[in-house]
C-alpha cells in the first residue's frame, strides 16, 4: 500500500511540475520578456508567492477538487487523473500552448468517475464550468474599469523617469498577484488527489513539498 501512496505522490508531483512549466508564464512572462525581472528572480518570486496562495487561500479548492466534485475514487483511478493531466499538460507546453490545469483535472476526475462508477456531483461541475465560462467576461468589465481610472492617475504624472518606475512596479506587483492565485488554484488541484478531501486544517507542509516540483517546472 506505502508503494501505491507513493506513486500516487510521484504523479502528483509530476503534474506540478508541468503546471510549473506551463503555467508559469501567465504570471511573470512579460515581466521577464520586457527586461524587468531576470530569469531566476521571476522564477523565485512566482515559486514565493504561489506557495502563500497554496498556503493561505488553496485549502477550499483542495476540498471541492479532492472530495466535493467526485468522490469515492480509489487510489489508482487518482494516479490515473494525475497522469492523464500531467500528460496533457507535458504535450500542449512541447507545443508552447499556455493550458489551464483545472480544467484537465476536472475533465480527468470526470472521465475517472465515469469509468470506475463513482459519485459525480453534477453540480459542482456545473458550477466549475459556470466559473470558467463566465470568468473572461468578468475579467474584461474589470480591466475597462480599471484602465479608465488607471489612466486618469497616470495623466497626472508629468516625469518619464517616475512612470517608468511606476509600470515596473505595477509588472511585478500584478504579476505576483497572478502567481498567487496560480498557488490558491492550480497548485490547489494538483494537491487536492492525495489528500483525497480529508480535512485538511493546516495543510502548509503539504504545500511545501509540493511547491518545489512547481519550481522544478519554472525552469523550462
């Protein structure tokens, strides 16, 4: 059984490590591209704060993905979903197709339940989907918000020197903002299978171990 517990581990790790590879760009990316941040400070910065997003923010989503969406999987279907998203993941980052990780999991925990008989909560999922579809629309009223107020405040500032500094800032400060709820969403998921939903109170050194492989992936 500590064989199976530990395979099941490995596959977790696994996935972490693509989202690592994946994922990553979506936070700090332009900061790197536009010469703001090196590599290895963009790459210890996203591990920082997607770790405090695992840590402080990411126990809800480790319950809804590890017991709420489908429960009663056996340790090897779980293997199976981390494989299967890991693997999916492996294949678009070859392409260099950025691809969300939730919803591999979510797909893969669906296809898992279906085939060994286990109880899928439909509503969870519609939820999930409700979220994923309606999230782009949400984020497009925000940034017209945000740009007509933002550039009310930039208009004020007359030194090219003092807005250069403000756009590095504002990079690298949005860019944590991405890496953190990367931490409190995609890590979240990929941790959630081996902890199978258990109750989950302090789940820090968990995160911790599983951040590294995260890292590991930054480096692609």
């Amino acid at each position: 059984m500590l064989a199976v517990e530990l395979v099941l581990l490995g596959a977790s790790f696994y996935l972490l490590w693509n989202i690592g590879a994946n994922s990553s760009a979506n936070a700090l990316g332009t900061v790197v591209g536009s010469g703001i941040l090196n590599f290895r400070q963009a790459v210890f910065v996203t591990s920082l704060f997607s770790f405090l997003g695992a840590y402080l923010r990411g126990e809800t989503v480790m319950k809804t993905v590890g017991n709420k969406l489908v429960s009663g999987l056996p340790v090897e279907a779980l293997i199976i979903v981390l494989l299967s998203s890991g693997l999916v993941i492996t294949l678009a980052t070859v392409k260099g197709l950025p691809l969300p990780a939730t919803q591999g999991i979510v797909g893969s925990l669906l296809g898992a339940g279906l085939a060994f008989g286990a109880s899928i909560h439909w509503k969870i999922f519609y939820l999930i989907v409700l979220a994923w579809i309606a999230s782009p629309f949400i984020s497009m009223v925000f940034s017209i918000f945000l740009y007509k107020y933002y550039s009310i405040f930039v208009r004020r500032i007359k030194s090219i020197k003092r807005l250069e500094i403000l756009y590095k800032l504002m990079a690298i400060i949005s860019g944590s903002y991405i890496a953190f709820t990367l931490g409190t969403n995609d890590i979240a998921n990929a941790v959630a299978p081996p902890c199978g939903g258990r109750n989950i109170n302090s789940p820090g050194g968990i995160i911790f171990w599983c951040v590294m492989p995260f890292s590991g992936g930054l480096h692609l």
